[in-house]
C-alpha cells in the first residue's frame, strides 16, 4: 500500500486529471429552480453529478486513476474499499480500460450500489461496516490482487479528478459567491478548494455532513482529525472520516461546516426530487438541508451545490414506510 | 367558446410563438444513458420537459396563449380544463403575466398537480373523472368567469407552443431518425408534427399510448376519431380524447402509435428513474416502454424521447405497496 500522507496535487494536475478524463465522463448539466431560490432566499445552481452515467462525481477521480496508469500498473488492476459510489465508479473506469477491479464493501451498502459494481464488471469482497473491519478485509484483497490502490479520497489523483467538477461549474454559473458539498472522507470538497482556490479564490467552500456523521465538523472546531469508527446515517456515502491530505484542505479552505439530521435531510431530499425532478441520494441532500437551516448565510447570494450521486434503491426510499 | 374546429397552426406560429416563450420557458437539456441504449439496442437521447420550473412541456403552449393575448383580452384571464399539467401550467403562465386564471380538474387528479396549480395562483373547480363531466362543469366555468379559453390541446396557439420543443431537441442533438412522445390530446405529437415536418421532415415520428387508454391507437387504425369517456390508466396525463386539430396532425404526420400496458409503464418509469436518474411521471414512460416492446423499429435508430413531465405524489410511487 503506497503512503499517500501529504501528497498534495495541484491545480496544474486539475488541467491535466480534465483533458484524461474527458472521454470518460460527461459535462453535467447545471439546474435551477424558482420554488427552492425562493424556499431559501439564495440563487442555487446544482451542478448535477448524479447524471454521471455511473450516477456520481466519483468516475471523475476515479477514471484519472485508471487511465493515468501506464500499461504495466495497469495489468494487476486496481483495488479499492468504499461504502459505494467510488467502489462502482472505480468498477466503471476500469471497466472502460478494461483491466480488473476488485473492491471491498460493507455489506450494509445499498444494494443498487453493489449491483451497478457487478454491472461494471467488479468483484465485491463484503465487510463489516466500520472502518477497522474495512481496513482490515481490504489488506488481504489488496495483497492477494497486487492491484493498483485507488483510495477513495486521499488519493491525489482522485482530489485531482474531483476538482474538475468546479472548474467545470464556474463556466457553468455566471459567477458563484459560495459552493456547497457534502463531506465525507473530504475528496470533493478537497478537489473544489483545490481548483477554486486558483481559478476563484473569491468563492468560499462550505461542507455539510449529517449530524450523525459529524466527524469533520468536530474536526474542524478542534483542528485535527477526529475519526468514528461506525457513525450511521441514511446519507451512507459520508460516513468515512478525513484522511491527510483531504484535511489539509478541509483545514485550510474550508470556511465552516454545517450539519443536518436525518429528518432534515430526507425532506432535503425529497424537497429536490418535487420541485428539481432530479434522483438523488440521501448523501448529496445534505448541502440543500443546511441551507435551509442557515438561512442567513446563504440568503442574497448566488450558490453553487455539488449533487454528488443518484444511486438509490427506489424499492426502499426513506420516505415511504418498512 | 370559440370554435376551434380545423385552426391549423404553421410553421411561423412556431417561429413567433419561441420568440413569445422565450423569457417564461427553459432550454431544457437533453440527457443520455449508454445503459439505456444497450437495454433497447438504439440511441436514446431524452429531451427532459420534466426540468421546466412547472415540470410539464405544456408550459410551452400556456405561455404562447397567455402571452399572446392582448391587454383587453388578458383581463378577464384565461380558463381550462385539465388532467394537470396543462393547468398548473397555465396558472404557472397567468402568474407570471399577473391575470386570473382558472381550471377544472378532475377529483382524481395527483394532489401534486392540484397543489402546484394552487400554488401558482390558479383557482380549481372539481368535476367527476370523465369527458362528459369535465366538458359541463367546465361550460359553468367559463360563463361564469368570461376567460379566454385555452384548451389544453386542440388549441392552435397551445400546438404553436408544443412545436418549439421539437426545434430544440434538433438543435441539441446531431440528427434524428424518429422522435416519440406520448399521446394523450394530441398536443405535444402536433407539435412535433408540424415541426419536424418543416425543419426536418425526414424524421419519423411515433406515438406512445397506454393500451388502457388506447383511443388514439384505435383512432388511427380507424381512420377516424375514437373518444373514450373515462378511460383508467396510471398515465394520467394520457386519458383525453383527439380533437379536431391534433387528429390532423396525427393522421396524416405519424408513422405508427404503439401502447403499453400498465406494468410496462410502471416499469420503464422505475428504469429511467434509476439509470437516467430523472424523476418523470407515469405518461412520460409510456415512450420507454414502447420502444423496450419494439425493439425491431427502433434498434440502431437515433431516437428523440419526449420526457413530457415530472410532477409525481412522491407518497404514492406506483411500485410501492399501498
């Protein structure tokens, strides 16, 4: 396993990370709505990743990875542990090169996240899900495989891959005053610091994570990295903690971080499947909560909201009962 | 009443009634699924009516007709009668020129639709759920309120206003064999008739019915109109009869019409839900699930899919029990 503590890319690895993957993912669309710009007071602009043909941001990290691999790299394959969208994302960029990948999952991961893994033609090693059960199962794949390790954030390729989602963002947006994603081990909001911190420096980064999560938020009120080994929340995707290099972003860009419970989350959520009419997951409705709840941050200004995947087992929806 | 009988509109109705819309209407995006061209063999490239702020292409022919009227006419405002989305988005239109407008909808209408209506200031009468019903309360209505009438499809300013999606959906994508939408009224399919028929005339155009709603179908293999009174389908949308105008269009423009039954639509509903990632309503699935039927007509064919609406009752999703 490479140590990854402190290697930090830069923006000129963004530019490069944008041209690798451009065959590979698509230009999502930026959404509005009338009804939530005026439910909260801002101008929000959701840049819609969840219209990624694997349902995330997650390919982009994960497609510079796999396709900045020379071909000898590329023959073991790449391993990965991941609650979901980076273990299919992953899968689906390898897939594309064709060359193996194997991941671990916790078992309780959604199962359209496990079928969409296979789908792409992954294999799946199941965990317990807490961390130290993660780490563990992932240290007998990744000796018994050799595969290349794509860590599903603290890798600088992958920070590299997510930061061409703002860059794409701003060209978007006729200008943003503030951005908004969720934060779970960090590497979307790292990748937007990263590249708005050359390309606009003006726009402050914010991070919400689900209270019952709240790993990063603690972090970053004491000022280093505090991890929970098995938080649980609907939001499955943001229950992993911050590593070294997402907390040197989240520690030095980030203005603040805000939490929503979970009942503020699923109304987020369903909130934006009504009136946006777009499929997105528990985790990417974290951001639209805490905007509801902090009313007078974002209030007046013209805010951009990273929707960072759609994979939902429709069968099982949070709303709807059992 | 006005006498809509044979009030044909053309090509430069279509070209004005864009100019007209412009300001009130969204470009909306075209959206793609590679899963989705592998299931049914074709190129489906999705043009997402569903994104309008009303969730609903018909927005397109409320606004031509609300903002085409003259000041004297706009003061009195405008009347209909509706399954839904012709009436929130008619009283969508009215809000935004400030005039009354009111609509008739049947009791069984989605809450979503009849919530929407009354949040954009439109005033809802109720009739029973059958043409006969609708057609009488309606008359008291509009004697009683002396709006401008705008049907929700045999209206050649309402038509006028559907043929710009098409003109759109041409712009966005690179050449089309065929273009599908469903039918209900007719509406949306005469706009894309006399559309396509000017722009583009070598593209095929088809429509999708429910086989529970299969007047249109019946209709065009008869050679004549055929009206159901209360037809029951989960496509809500999809329950109206062709009039005058739109049977026009539909029998001398499409090439066939093609029905599904009720599972297939709940079916290829959850399908775009899950890999597209958009939320649409049952009618706007009723395409999909044709196309997934005729996979002879359709394989290696670039197909435009009209994605009609998006305004759901997220409490009652036709796969979950209850």
């Amino acid at each position: 396993m490479k140590d990854m503590t402190m290697a930090l890319p830069t923006y000129d690895d963004v530019l490069k990370a944008r041209d690798r993957i451009a065959p590979h993912v698509r230009r999502t669309p930026v959404m509005t709505s009338d009804y939530l710009n005026d439910l909260t007071g801002a101008q929000l602009f959701f840049k819609c990743e969840n219209f990624q043909e694997a349902g995330a941001f997650k390919v982009r990290g994960a497609s510079n990875a796999v396709f900045g691999l020379d071909d000898v790299q590329a023959r073991s394959g790449v391993c990965t542990h991941s609650s979901g969208n980076h273990a299919l994302s992953l899968s689906y960029a390898a897939g594309r090169r064709g060359i193996p990948c194997n991941v671990v999952m916790p078992r309780t991961a959604p199962q359209a996240k496990k079928d969409a893994v296979r789908r792409y033609g992954g294999t799946i090693t199941e965990c317990e899900p807490s961390t130290s059960s993660r780490e563990a199962v992932f240290a007998q794949v990744q000796a018994a495989t050799g595969g290349d390790f794509v860590h599903p954030y603290n890798d600088p390729r992958v920070i590299a891959g997510q930061g061409t989602c703002s860059a794409e963002m701003m060209e978007q947006t006729d200008g943003l005053d503030a951005v908004i994603a969720p934060i779970g081990g960090g590497g979307m909001i790292s990748g937007t610091c990263l590249t708005l911190s050359t390309l606009a420096p003006e726009v402050v980064v914010y991070a919400a994570e689900p209270e019952q999560a709240d790993d990063a938020c603690r972090s970053f009120r004491a000022g280093h990295i505090i991890a929970d080994d098995a938080p649980v929340t609907i939001a499955d995707g943001l229950k992993v903690p911050l590593k070294e290099n997402t907390w040197h972003f989240v520690s030095t860009h980030v203005r603040d971080i805000f939490t929503a419970s979970e009942e503020e989350i699923v109304e987020a959520m369903k909130i934006t499947w009504k009136y946006l009419r777009v499929v997105m997951e528990p985790s990417s409705a974290v951001p639209l909560a805490t905007i509801l709840k902090n009313r007078e941050v974002f209030a007046g200004k013209r805010v951009g909201v990273i929707v960072t995947g759609g994979n939902v087992d429709l069968d099982h929806l949070p709303w709807m009962a059992g």
